[in-house]
C-alpha cells in the first residue's frame, strides 16, 4: 500500500504537460497496438508481487505464532 502512496504523490509534481510528453513517447517508442500488451503484463506483474509479499507476510506472521506457541507458558 505504501508504493501507491509514492506513486500518488509523484504524480502530484508531474503537470499535464509532462504527462503528455511521457505518453507521446510511449506511443511513439513502443506504438499503439503494444500498449495494451504492455500494461497487461505490467499488470500480471504487479499481481506476482503482490501475491510473492502477501506470502511472505504469511510466513513470518505463521512463524511468528508458532515461536509464540513454543514459548507459551500457561500450556
């Protein structure tokens, strides 16, 4: 959630103009029939990520509560 955050806030320095540069380049460097192919793998990218650090959480979160069940003392 933080990299949105980022994200959010660098697009409030970047004006309209720039953004119109940004995407005239992107059309032209890589065209208009590419850029749906682009942001659909960007888009599976950023899902892999998501789900790889989702898991990861999960991991230590479940390690964490078993360090915790091995040190309970009430048991």
């Amino acid at each position: 959630m933080r990299g949105l955050f980022y994200f959010c806030d660098m697009l409030l320095f970047i004006g309209g103009p720039e953004i119109i540069v940004v995407l005239l380049f992107i059309v032209m460097f890589f065209g208009s029939k590419k850029i749906p192919e682009l942001a659909k793998g960007l888009g599976k990218a950023m899902r892999e990520v998501k789900d790889a650090s989702n898991d990861i959480k999960k991991e230590i979160r479940d390690s964490a509560t078993s360090i915790k069940d091995d040190f309970d003392i009430t048991k």
